[in-house]
C-alpha cells in the first residue's frame, strides 16, 4: 500500500507541529516517514495510517527531531 497525497499533507503538518520549520528537512523526514509506513504496510497491511506514524516517529526516540533539527541547524550555519 502506498501513502496517499492526502497522508502526505498530514505528514508534513505533523513535522510542523513538532517544530521543524525548515521546508528542506520537512521533506526529508517526510519521505524517511512515508517509506517507513509504507514498509511497515507490508508487514502488517491492517496497521492504521496514524499507528504506522506513531510506531515511525517513536524511532526517533524521547526527544522527537530535535536532534536532527539540531544536525540541520549546525549544517547551515556551516
């Protein structure tokens, strides 16, 4: 199963509302976010779009993007 034009919306929605403000690492974690649902799908096919999310983010553990967010900010700042 593919992530739906809609689900990527969402997507990008849900890294802004975890504060990462730059539009370029909004997309990289919109696509590493999609594939890993869309692997995720294939193991388990009835696993719901927000779960499968869920799961995806949890791998980013306790602090969420921040330190991507952080890796991002010290690349530009290069």
């Amino acid at each position: 199963m593919k992530v739906s034009t809609a689900q990527i919306e969402k997507l990008y929605k849900f890294t802004r509302d975890h504060y990462v403000e730059h539009y370029d690492l909004q997309t990289e974690l919109v696509d590493h976010l999609a594939n890993g649902i869309e692997t995720r799908w294939k193991e388990n096919p009835k696993l719901s779009f927000e779960d499968a999310l869920n799961l995806e983010f949890k791998e980013f553990g306790v602090i969420g993007f921040n330190d991507v967010i952080e890796r991002h900010s010290l690349a530009m700042t290069k």
